[in-house]
C-alpha cells in the first residue's frame, strides 16, 4: 500500500485529496523535491530540504511548516512505509485561490509526501546503458527562469521526453538557446574525456542536482580529474563515457547519444563513482551498529 503525508496526516494514497482549486494544480504553481532513503534512512534530506526552501522563497511561497517538522514528517512517512528503501515526492503548493494565475488570494499551499517503490529504471537500462537523443526542444534560459527553482512546471521536459519516446529512445538531453548542453528530462548529465570527469554549469540551464553534488564530492574525495564546463553536443558525441545522475535514477551509464555510440559502457569511471556513490549511502543511511555488522 502507497502511503501519503498530507498537511500533517498520513493516509492510504487513494484516500489523500487537495482541491481543483489549487495553484499546484491549475498552473504548475509550486515546488518539489525527489529524495530517497536507505535503510529507512533518508539520504542527504538537509540538502534536499535546503533546495525546497531555496526555490520556495525564490517564488515567494511560504511553506506552512518548518525544517523541523518538515525533517520529522520525512521521518514519519518513512516508518510508516513498510519498505527498507524508497523514494519520497515532497510538493508544496500554492494553495488554494480563485481561479487567475494571481497568487495574491491563495490559501496556505498543500504539503504532500508521497511514499513509492524505487524501481525507476527498466534492467535493460542497467546493464546495457541507456540510448540518448538531443531533443530539438530546449530548456527554458537561465534569463527567463533560473534551473535552480525545482518548480512544479514540466513542460517542456516532458515534450523533450516525448521526443525520445518517439524514437524509443531512454532519455532526452536539453539544450539552452545556444545550443549548450544542460541536463536530461529529470536528470543531470556527466561525461568523461581524457580522464577528466565533466558536467554543465548549473548557470547554462541545469537543476542543482543533490546526486550531481555527492558525484563532484565523490571525484574530488578519491582525487580523479574533474571540471564544471560548458558542453556542446559535439563533446557528448566524442566522450569517451558519458552517464546520468538523478535521485530516482541514481546513476546510468549511457551507450549512445542520437546513433553514436559510445567508447565505453560502462566505463572505468562510471564504475569507480558507482561503487563510491553505494558506499557513501551506507555510510551515511546504515546505523552504526549495522555498519560495524557488514564491514
Ligand atoms: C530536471 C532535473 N535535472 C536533474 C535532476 C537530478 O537532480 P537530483 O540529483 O537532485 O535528483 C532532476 C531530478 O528531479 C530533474 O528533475
């Protein structure tokens, strides 16, 4: 049974309601955080928690709880679920208001977790890695909107998702107007050339990824070349690896990008930062006395 924590109650998934007239709803009005947990433990939330409230002020939503309570009805849901491991879906609301993109006379917002399965990714993927298309639809500039905002707005995501499911591709890369690559439909994306590990800025169009974050955390910890740097399609065509991160993903290599295929899959690195990166979530989700029990 999926559970859901909805403004404080937790309830059956079928049984938890907000109103049509919601912003969240009617407009993309909102924000929201994937986060998973391990070991009934979730992984990285102050990070998580921090971008929610980032991107809530950043759109001037106030959200009706704070980091504490917010941190135990994280903790609440987790219990409550009867899975060692999952995914959790936080969403804030706008709220409740007339019917007008005006969020003047909204309500307080809705705060809903969701608790689901963590199989986001079909095994093909996982052992052969994933074929990647460039979509002709871009991501919304850095000028117009800032990626940092984790905002409830997917559309021109999902029509870059489209574009790959057309062509039975796995995933879709945006990117900016100028033709620089950002990120995936709901991931970011890292390539390796010459041993040297690179991934786009945030400032040309990507999410501030957390698993992006523990990977540049990773490489720097176990001293392997890295750089933030400006891609174009042309460096995704001749990496030598190239792989995705993502909460709900975690991390896939990636065998083709628009029919060219790849040196390697997966690659040296992926699998260095593989391992790395399943280390780190037992170190910080596994509870001391378990952690001495595996070592
Ligand atoms: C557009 C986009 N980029 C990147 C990511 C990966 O971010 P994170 O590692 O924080 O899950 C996501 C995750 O939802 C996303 O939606």
């Amino acid at each position: 049974m999926s559970i859901c924590w909805l403004n404080g109650d937790l309830l059956p998934v079928e049984n938890a309601k907000i109103s049509v007239m919601d912003h969240g709803l009617l407009y993309g009005d909102g924000v929201f955080e994937g986060i998973r947990f391990y070991h009934q433990q979730a992984f990285r939330l102050q990070t998580h928690l921090k971008r929610l409230f980032d991107s809530a002020r950043a759109i001037q939503l106030d959200i009706p709880y704070s980091l504490s309570q917010l941190e135990k009805a994280v903790d609440d849901i987790i219990q409550a679920s009867s899975d060692e491991a999952g995914y959790l879906r936080l969403i804030v609301t706008r709220g409740v208001g007339p019917l007008g993109i005006n969020p003047e006379q909204c309500a307080a917002g809705s705060v809903i977790i969701i608790a689901a399965s963590s199989s986001f990714v079909s095994e093909r993927v996982l052992n052969e890695g994933a074929r990647l298309i460039i979509a002709t639809t871009r991501r919304i500039s850095p000028d117009c909107l800032d990626p940092r905002i984790k905002s409830l707005n997917y559309l021109n995501h999902i029509l870059a998702r489209q574009e790959a499911n057309a062509v039975k591709a796995d995933e879709a890369i945006l990117l900016n107007s100028r033709g620089h690559v950002t990120e995936g439909s709901t991931d970011n994306i890292f390539i390796v050339k010459n041993h040297c590990l690179l991934t786009p800025p945030v400032t040309d169009g990507a999410l501030e990824g957390v698993t992006r974050g523990v990977i540049l955390e990773l490489a720097e910890k176990l001293g392997l070349a890295h750089r933030i740097q400006t891609l174009s399609p042309y460096d995704l065509y001749n990496a030598d690896e190239c792989f995705l991160t993502g909460t709900a993903m975690e991390l896939i290599p990636v065998n083709e990008i628009d029919g060219r295929r790849l040196k390697h899959c997966p690659g040296e690195m992926f699998n260095t930062l593989s391992m790395a990166f399943k280390n780190q979530i037992d170190q910080e989700t596994l509870a001391p006395e378990l952690k001495r029990a595996s070592s």
